[in-house]
C-alpha cells in the first residue's frame, strides 16, 4: 500500500536516528505485513551491523523472526545476526 511505501520512505531516511528497539519493531512490522523494501533492508542491515551492542535479547529476537519470515539471505548480514546471538546468549 502507499502508506506502508511512505512508512518505509521515511524510516530509510531517518533509520540512523532510530533506537535498536525502534529499527527491531519497525522490521518486525514489515514482516507481519510481509513487505520487502529492498532500501530499507540495506538500511537496516547496516545499521545492527554498526551497533550491534545496542541491540538487546528481545531486539535481536525481533530482527532473528522478521528475517525468517521475509526470507532475508544477506549473508553478511545473517552472519552478524549470529554473532550477536551468540554474545546475547553468553550473557544468560
């Protein structure tokens, strides 16, 4: 839909503004919608990847059942996700 379009539009533009929490739920929406937007994908990725301290156990939970569910295969990426993970997981 057009207003998802412009959800997204803006949440690229303003992703390096956006708490963990915030860029967690905001791919978490998309999932639920199942809506692929190829920019915002590129947006997200980079930035977990640049700080991925900031992300808590229920954040990296969020980003992990989003990319399941919208099929995400950027390897670099998932790769990170799994390093994260494994750091959340080691603090239990």
């Amino acid at each position: 839909s057009q207003v998802v379009e412009a959800i997204a539009e803006i949440a690229v533009l303003k992703i390096k503004t956006c708490s963990a929490r915030d860029i967690a739920n905001i791919l978490w929406a998309c999932a639920r919608l199942v809506y692929r937007n190829d920019e915002l994908e590129v947006a997200v990725s980079q930035e977990v990847l640049l700080r991925p301290e900031d992300f808590g156990s229920q954040d990296v939970s969020n980003l992990a059942w989003a990319c399941a569910k919208l099929l995400w295969r950027r390897k670099h990426f998932l790769q990170g996700l799994e390093t994260i993970c494994m750091r959340k997981a080691a603090e239990l």
